[in-house]
C-alpha cells in the first residue's frame, strides 16, 4: 500500500482557492519560508489572520540532504542533487549551468550553507540604511543559526589558517556556516542541523497555524486597479484556480519570479533585467597529512571579498570529510585533497536578463523563461584574478594545486543568480520599491534572491533571507 507522505500538513489547491488570504507566498525556499516564518512569529496570537503559501514542486525531503542519515557529501551532490533538480542546457544555453529543485524547501535542500554578509562597502550604495540592514541580518542568522565554529578545534583548520594569515591573506577567516551546533538536551531535538528553509516553515507552524499548497504551478498574478487580488495557479490535473490575497509574494527564483510577473502583463522596464551571477571555479589541491596532528579534523576557511579582490573563496577539506556522517570510517589518504570553491563579482548589466518566451510553453501552457546572458571583459579579468586567487591560497598554505582544474564553469552553475527584480528607488533600473514591493502595484512583493540590488561575492541566500524577514515586518506593520 501507498503511505501518506505527511510530515507536513498540506491543503489542496481547491480548498485554498475557496480562502481569501491577507498573505499569499509563491515558493518555498529561503526567502518564501524566511517571511512565512516572520509573519507567523508577528501574527502569533493573531487568530484572524490567514497565511497561505505554495510551491510548484511536491513533498521532497524532510530537511537538508546533508542531515539525511545515509548521504554525505560527495553522495548528494553526485547522486541526489542530479536525480531530483532540473536543468536547461538546451533550452537556456546562454545560462548552461542553472539548475532548479521543483521541491518543497527548493534549492536550499541542497545549498552549502556558507552565510558571509556581502562587502560593507557595497551594501552603503543600497536604498536601505546600514544600520537597518545590521537589524535585519542578525535576525536572518539567527533564523540560521549561523556559526563561525563549524571547525573549532581542527589542527588542519588553525595550520592553515595561521600560513595563509603569514603570507598576508588576512582577509581568511573561519567560515560563517548556517549550521546548528546545539546539542539535543533535555527533551529539546537539534538533530537538523543544517539549515534549510524547510527549518523556517517548521518554526513558523509551531508558532501559527498557516495552509501549504503543493504541486501548485502558479501562472500569473492577479491585479485590479493597479492592486493584487490573488495568483492564478494550475493544478497538476491542469485544471486552473484563483487564490484570493490582500497581499502576494512572490518567492519563486531569480528565474521564474520575473517569469510570473511578465507572464500577468505587469509593467516594468527592470523585470527581469540585471541578471547577474558570480563567475565561479573549483580548485583541486593536495598536501601532506603528516604536516597535522591526529585531531586532524576538518577544513572550512572562508577568504571575504575585499575591495582589491573582487572574489571570495571557500576552503574546504579534507577529502570528502568536509561534512560526514557518524558512521563513515574516515579513512585518509597520505595526500589529503582540499578544495577551493571561488566565486567573483559579475557586472550588473541591464542586457543580462530573463524574459518570456512564448513560443515556448510547458505543460500547463505558460510560457517558459529564457535567457540572456554573456560575461563582460571586466567580469573575465574577474575569473582570472579569481584563478589567481586560488594560486595564492594555496601557494601559501603549502597545498600543491592541480592546474588543470582552474577551469572556468558554465555560467548558472554557481547557483547563485540574482538582480532580476531588484531593489532601488527608480523604477527605470529597479522592479521593486525599497520594500520589496512591485513600482506601482498595492500588495505585490519579491521575497527571493532576484531583489538584491546588486550582488556582491559573497552567496545571496543570506541577504535574501534577512530582505524577506524586513519585507514581512513591513506587510505586518501596513496591515492592520
């Protein structure tokens, strides 16, 4: 017999179209779940309220593959990562290297959790005060339990540290992680400890109830009089509904958010525009286990970006034992491998985007995206100084580095996309106000990695979080 598969509770697209909700969430990753999580914090005792999110994608797992008792890393990324995510070679071959999760939770599932804030002197050009945004990502890593000591007491970690700090990297760190390190005590379970945002729709329903649509394709939103009234969403059976919202946001990516907008007729010279990602290569290396003690332990430095070094790199290792479970022998080789995994700044330019296709359709017959996008001079001197980057690091932490794998991937492979429904003051170069809501449309917002208004080197899933948190105290304090 089948099982129901309900860790979670979940309604039908039916009996949701048949509730009018004062906030509708489209998507279920980091920023979907960050706001969820703020407005049932906010709403706690708020009986009246109605919360509703929904997710293209079904049930997958039940928290990060990382946590999942018979993966590790090499076999989620090898294995589970492929058989369970989408990719557009052929369809988007300008971005090659993207790659969706359809799921509940999204690409959180399988994200490797690194929560660097961006450069200061980046974030001092955005529409919103620093000292706000300080609020606002302390509450994000919070939500994430980010931890400077995922290492903590590693002899290769503090070896290593020390070497690059002597060679004059001083901007190597130990490597901010979205990773619980409290322990279970007292009844109380910390047994998930990397973070995924299916840890924020948890917290969110122990503090208020709210309605979790599944296998819900949203196609278009709804306006009226230059106000949202609702999403319209297809049913697996291809059947389509109306779900009434007094406030919709939207959370669906950096890819298919600017998709929604365009495909609903929404006007707006920036949607979908400033595509921006990182260009990004992963160095191979190796070094001599006889150079540490036997409390070897783990490697996860983390190099910031600098206003010099427009790139970050993550040093992680060694071997596959970066991340691993209880039971594996960790079996090391006389030459350990670490890996350097960089990611450099990418322009923003208006002419990397993603619109609408309509001569490509799903199978709900909405159109797909595409994309354009190609890598400035400026952004190819970036991924040299980025492969130089590498060399340095590693020269300087006595790691013989494999050549041969300072190769630069497609771009989208770094999973970090972002800008296409950015954040600013001018609805020429920005999609939304510096609220997250849409120029010109009461009620509609973006809560996902597209609002960043620029994207530095550091990964967005941080900053996205703590915009989502901000966005749901602004939706609480104008609503009544």
């Amino acid at each position: 017999m089948k099982y129901k598969n309900n860790w979670i509770p979940t309604k039908t697209i039916d009996e949701m179209s048949r509730t009018e909700y004062d906030v509708l969430i489209v998507g279920t990753g980091p920023g979907g779940g960050a706001t969820l999580y703020r407005l049932c914090e906010l709403w706690k005792n708020q009986g009246a309220k109605k919360i509703g999110i929904i997710d293209k994608g079904d049930k997958l797992f039940h928290s990060h593959s990382l946590n999942i008792p018979t993966q590790n890393v090499n076999t989620a990324r090898d294995q589970l990562l492929p058989d369970n995510s989408t990719t557009f070679e052929k369809r988007v071959p300008q971005f090659s290297g993207a790659r969706m999760i359809y799921a509940l939770g999204g690409r959180s599932l399988f994200w490797n959790a690194a929560t660097p804030r961006p450069i200061q002197s980046e974030l001092n050009k955005w529409p919103i005060h620093h000292q706000e945004l300080d609020v606002y990502y302390r509450m994000a890593e919070k939500l994430m339990h980010t931890t400077r000591s995922y290492a903590k007491g590693s002899s290769m970690q503090n070896i290593l540290l020390k070497r690059l700090h002597s060679h004059g990297i001083l901007e190597a760190k130990d490597m901010p992680l979205a990773f619980d390190m409290t322990g279970s005590h007292q009844g109380e379970v910390h047994s998930n400890p990397w973070y995924s945002s299916i840890n924020a729709l948890a917290a969110a329903q122990f503090d208020r109830p709210y309605d979790l649509g599944l296998n819900a394709n949203a196609s278009r939103v709804i306006v009226e009089n230059k106000k949202v009234v609702g999403v319209e969403v297809i049913s697996l059976e291809k059947k389509a509904y109306t779900i009434r919202a007094k406030n919709v946001v939207l959370s669906a990516s950096t890819l298919e958010t600017p998709r929604i907008l365009l495909s609903s007729g929404i006007q707006g010279p920036a949607i979908g525009r400033y595509l921006t990602g990182h260009v990004s290569i992963i160095g191979i290396g190796t070094i001599s286990r006889r150079q540490f003690s036997d409390k070897l332990g783990n490697l996860a430095i983390l190099k910031f970006e600098t206003n010099e070094d427009p790139y970050q790199i993550q040093i992680l290792g060694p071997d596959q034992f970066f991340s691993y479970q209880q039971f594996e022998d960790k079996a090391y080789r006389d030459n350990l491998m670490v890996v350097y995994a960089a990611f450099g700044r990418v322009e923003p330019r208006a002419e990397n985007r993603v619109y609408v296709d309509p001569s490509e359709k799903d199978e709900f017959g909405v159109p797909e995206f595409q994309v354009q996008y190609s890598l400035s001079s400026k952004d190819r001197q970036t991924a040299t100084q980025v492969a130089q980057g590498i060399r340095k690091s590693a020269a300087a932490m006595g790691v013989t580095l494999d050549e041969s794998s300072l190769v630069l991937r497609p771009p989208g492979s770094d999973m970090h996309e972002a800008c296409t429904c950015r954040m600013g003051d001018d609805p020429a170069t920005s999609t939304t106000n510096r609220h997250g809501q849409i120029h010109g449309v009461q009620g509609l917002f973006v809560a996902d990695n597209s609002v960043l208004p620029t994207l530095t080197a550091a990964g967005p899933t941080l900053t996205g979080s703590a915009l989502a948190i901000r966005l749901a105290d602004h939706i609480v304090r104008h609503s009544g």
